[in-house]
C-alpha cells in the first residue's frame, strides 16, 4: 500500500510540474510579411523588430515563446481562436480594435506618409491627390484613413501584404502609397525602393503600436510591466539601434 501511495504521490507531482512547465510556454502570433517589424530570413526562420521585443519581453517575465505565423487578415480572429497568446505584429491601436481585443501600453509610435516617384510631382493634399490611384495595405491605419479621408476622391487599392503594394507601386500600377513611414523608410533604402521618396507630411502624427491579447487575460499586465523592464535596462534601445539610427519608442 505505501508503495502505491509513494506512485500517486508521484505521478500527481509529474502532473503538477507538466502542468506548470505548460503555463510556462507561450506562443507569440506575428504576420511576417512586414519587414523590418516582421518577416522571415532566407532559411524561413521570422525575424524582425516586433520578434526581438517578443523576446526580449518573454525572456523577463520568463517564460518560453514559440512563434505562429498568421495572414493579417485573420490575425485578431486567430487570437481569439487561441491559436496564440499574444500578437505582436506592429498592430495599431485603435478603438474599433479594442471592441475584440485588449492592448498593452505602446511599444513604439508611428506614423503614416507617402510615397511616390521621386521625379513625379505628388502633393498630398485632397485637391492634387483627385483622381490618383493609391494603394495601403488591408485592414491597417493606412487603409482605413484613405478611406474615410480619401475615399470619393481617389481610386483606392487594397494588399494582403504590405510587399505586394510596394511590387505593384514598381510595375507602375499605383501613383503612391499611403503607409506606415518605418515600414517605407525601410524599403525605400532598398533596390526596389530606390527610385522613390516620402512625400509631403505625415497624415497622421500619433499611430500607436500595441500588443493584442484576448478580452480580459491577465498577460497583458505582465507583459506591460516586462516592457517597463526592458525600456528602463537599455534592452529596448540596443533593439531599437539595430534597426533605427533613431528612437521610435
């Protein structure tokens, strides 16, 4: 008999240390398509600003993370579904967002500008634009203030990923995009982005990026209070440096 109480006693203590080793896991849902935030490297591995601040953030309130990809379209449904448990994807914050899901504080702003042809003349304000075709990418800011600002007034188009309105910009199917100005800082530095410029100034100054989590769970204050940790120990901005020669916190 003691010895089956020694094998409950036990197997109930494996249960427990399995369970805790579970809760220790948690998995980080990211698009990948938007570099330099999200995206995969050449062995199909993602990488990007938004995983090292996941990271960094795990590594604090120390627990494991995975990565699952998601299409932006469906990614704020994916989370729900529980197929993660967080989403850090450069997600702003905005208020029709926050009927589905709840954000951290900010871990970093943006803001939302042009670009065009750089020997194409393209002022930005309501009247040049008339008749101009402009593309965003799909359920984003960007999207959603050309629509409401811009909508009777331009041809708007549509992208699942933010790359494929930088290819369709190139092959001279668009006159600019209206886009997250880090997101086209990056590409502008590129081959592709080379013979282009922003334009104008920015349309929206106060774009704040937050983490999605579900209505209500607790990770959220945990995750809020390992993104005081790593800003106030420096391990933000050494993030931030490999990126940006400039702050965007």
């Amino acid at each position: 008999m003691q010895t089956y109480k020694k094998f409950l006693l036990a197997a109930a203590a494996s249960l427990v240390l399995s369970a805790n080793a579970m809760a220790e896991t948690l998995k980080m849902g990211i698009e990948a398509a938007y570099p330099p935030f999200n995206n995969k490297d050449a062995s199909g591995q993602v990488v990007g600003f938004d995983k090292e601040i996941g990271d960094a953030l795990c590594a604090k309130m120390k627990v494991e993370c995975t990565v699952v990809t998601s299409d932006w379209d469906g990614i704020i449904p994916a989370l729900n579904a529980k197929k993660f448990d967080f989403l850090i994807s450069s997600m702003s914050i905005t208020d029709e967002r926050k009927q589905a899901v709840d954000f951290t504080d900010p871990y970093y702003s943006n803001k939302l500008q042009f670009i065009a042809p750089k020997n194409v003349e393209f002022k930005t304000d309501k009247d040049s634009l008339k008749g101009k075709v402009i593309g965003a990418q799909r359920s984003t800011l960007a999207g959603t203030w050309l629509e409401d600002n811009l909508g009777s007034d331009i041809e708007i188009k549509l992208y699942d990923t933010q790359e494929n309105a930088f290819l369709d910009l190139t092959s001279g199917r668009l006159d600019g995009i209206l886009a997250d100005k880090y997101v086209n800082y990056e590409w502008l530095k590129s081959d592709a982005g080379k013979a282009y410029e922003f334009k104008g100034d920015p349309v929206e100054e106060s774009d704040k990026i937050g983490i999605a989590v579900r209505k209500g769970d607790p990770i959220r204050e945990k995750l809020n209070a390992a993104l005081k940790e790593i800003v106030a120990d420096g391990t933000y901005k050494k993030i931030n440096d490999k990126y940006f020669p400039f702050s965007i916190y």
